[in-house]
C-alpha cells in the first residue's frame, strides 16, 4: 500500500503587539512591507508566500525568529537608515546577505536576500 504524502506550506504567521500603529509604522513604513488588510484587532502583512498577522496582545518574542527574504538587502538598509531606524550593515556570509534586526517588540528578524548558487 503506497501512502500519499502531503506537501505542507506555511499560511501565516501570528505575533501578537502591543501597538498595533507602531507595528504598522514598523513593518509598513520602516521597512516598507506592503499591508493588505488593518482592523481593530490586527494588521496583515503580504510576504509573498504566506502572511504575517501582528494582532494587539501581549507580545513573547523569547524564541521567536524569523527570516524574511528581500530582493535587495542593502536598498532595505538604506530604506532603515532613512527611517531613523539605529541597524547595523548588511554581513555576508556566503549563503545570505542578512541584517538582525528586533522589531518594537523584541520578536528577532533575520532579513536577508540569498545568495546564487
């Protein structure tokens, strides 16, 4: 008997904020994310693939990670620098360029544009 696999994907993310403009400010405007839905309770992030929903709550970043892949690392350095945003230079580490970088609430971002094989 042949079992079927099935292929997971991930549909969304949920994080939940204590400011849901700031998060807004933060990932819309700092980082330039494009924002497809906002309500009362929670703002929607696009990030191609699957959704980042930052919903009002309390927030607990401790082991949280996440890695968003950009086109262009060093255009979203320059977009954080202009946004007053406090970020270090892009590294490269032959696999990635990446920034690390805390959102308003302390969850780890590691932004990065992968590299060609």
């Amino acid at each position: 008997m042949t079992t079927k696999t099935v292929q997971p994907t991930l549909q969304f993310v949920w994080l939940e904020v204590t400011d849901l403009n700031r998060a807004a400010d933060f990932y819309g405007g700092s980082l330039g994310f494009p924002i497809v839905e906002e309500t009362d309770a929670f703002i929607v992030v696009d990030l191609d693939a699957t959704r980042l929903y930052l919903a009002s709550g309390r927030p607990s970043p401790g082991s949280m990670y996440l890695a968003i892949a950009v086109p262009d690392i060093d255009l979203l350095y320059q977009r954080m620098l202009e946004a007053g945003l406090k970020v270090a230079s892009p590294q490269d580490e032959g696999w990635a360029r990446y920034i690390e970088y805390q959102d308003p609430d302390g969850y780890r971002l590691l932004l990065l544009t992968p590299q060609e094989a």
